[in-house]
C-alpha cells in the first residue's frame, strides 16, 4: 500500500509540473514581439524609440546619463540611469537638458544607445 501511495503523489507531482510548464509556455508566446510592433500592425519604428531627457554627457567615457520613460523592448520601467553611446560623434551636440528619442539594446557590459533623435523644445 505504502508503495502506491508513493507512486500516486510522484504522477500528480509529475501532471502538476506539467500543467505549470504549459501555463509558462502559453504566457511567453502570447508577449508582444520585442520591438513593441506588431508585426501586422504596419506601424513605424518610431514606436520603438523612448522618450528622455539628457541629464550628463560624459564625453570621455562616451556615456550619456538619460532620464527615460519605459523602454519597452529591454522591458524596463522609466528611470534614469547611464547609457554607454555606440556613437560617440553624436555626444559634441548633445548637452544637459536636451529632450530626445532613443533606442537602447543589451550590450555588454550595460546598455548601449544605438539611436538618437533631439526632439522639439
């Protein structure tokens, strides 16, 4: 008896890891593409770009300190945190209080902009 008794809670244990993987595996294919776009929405790359303002260019270090909304395709909240530039010629126009648009990817180390816009005063 004791036997069955082991063998019944090994297979629920065995359905409930099952079931709990198929829930994860549903719940990640239905996220969003990571760009944010739907790919039959036909809308622009704009939509990919998150909003900041400039709070220190760091020339040296090619390094921006950006106040930043949600930047949806690295899932991350707004905030303000430094961003390595993969363009350092872009930093000689940029200054402290400037309104951009941005597009930011994993590097490695951190987190590199890999395009930048000024926005409008």
């Amino acid at each position: 008896m004791k036997k069955s008794s082991t063998l019944f809670l090994l297979a629920a244990f065995i359905a409930l890891s099952a079931n709990s993987l198929a829930v994860q595996a549903q719940t990640s294919t239905a996220m969003p593409p990571a760009s944010g776009a739907s790919s039959n929405s036909g809308s622009s790359a704009n939509e990919a770009l998150t909003e900041g303002e400039i709070r220190k260019v760091d020339l040296e270090q090619a390094k921006l300190t950006i106040k930043h909304g949600e930047i949806k395709n690295l899932a991350m909240p707004g905030m303000t945190m430094v961003f390595r530039v993969k363009d350092a010629a872009q930093l000689a126009t940029l200054k402290a209080g400037d309104k951009i648009r941005f597009r930011a990817e994993r590097g490695n180390p951190g987190y590199v902009v890999t395009e930048l816009h000024l926005t409008a005063p």
